[in-house]
C-alpha cells in the first residue's frame, strides 16, 4: 500500500474551517506530475485528461466518519476506489485527494505509488486506504 503524504495547506485548511469532513465531497484524481508539499487547489499537480475510461476530476469517495478519540481524529471509508480503464488510460503515479466540496477545492493528500501506471482496455486500479484515510494527531 503506498504511504499518505499531506499537502502543507491541509493543516492550515483545517483550522480556518475549509473543510467539513463528515460532509463534503472528497475525491481523488491521478496524476503522473509529482506533487509538492506546497501545492494548495485542484490540478496542481495536473489530474490526468478524460479519456480511455477516466474523467477528469477523478472520483469522490465513500467516508463514513471523521471523529476524534483520545486527541487523535481519523477519517474512515467504507470502501476502496476503483478506476476502471475502457480503452486504457495513463501514465500516472500519484493518486491525489482533495474537497471537491470547497470553493477552491482544496488538496488535503496524496499517495505515491512509486512507480509510473498504464491501465489497458478493462484493467483496473484501486486506491485502498485500510483502516483510515488518515489520522491527524
């Protein structure tokens, strides 16, 4: 599974209420451009062309609840993401999470899957998250 890495402004965003994590729309988009911690909105880096299957923008994702115990807050989906190629789609590498709810859409993370991925006709790709999407502590 690749490691979750924030974008810098997630922080920030958190606290000058951005973002409504038990309600917002959350999505993740693919992208072969490596992100930088300081990247802040939507297609920096740039999300992959529509086309061969995918579209643009990505695709939201289940969350069931974000809730804190103990001071630690976690973010949890009921499911992985599946993109699924009709006649292919690709190069990318990074799997990116953002508000798709927020004005400016606002990035919040990624995922670096170490190496570049083409998907060909029906293949499939799964962003999995395990227990959480993330935990802020």
């Amino acid at each position: 599974m690749a490691a979750y890495n924030k974008f810098y402004c997630f922080v920030a965003d958190v606290g000058l209420k951005k973002h409504e994590l038990n309600t917002d729309q959350l999505n993740i988009y693919l992208t072969n451009t490596a992100p930088a911690t300081s990247n802040t909105v939507y297609n920096t880096p740039a999300d992959l062309a529509t086309g061969g299957g995918y579209t643009a923008g990505g695709a939201a994702i289940s969350t069931t609840a974000y809730a804190q115990s103990g001071g630690v807050a976690s973010l949890t989906s009921a499911s992985s993401l599946v993109f699924t190629a009709t006649t292919g789609f690709g190069p990318f590498r990074y799997a990116v999470l953002y508000n798709f709810t927020a004005s400016a859409q606002n990035l919040i993370a990624w995922w670096d899957y170490g190496s570049a991925v083409t998907l060909g006709a029906s293949e499939t790709f799964t962003v999995a998250f395990g227990a959480n999407i993330f935990t802020l502590t």
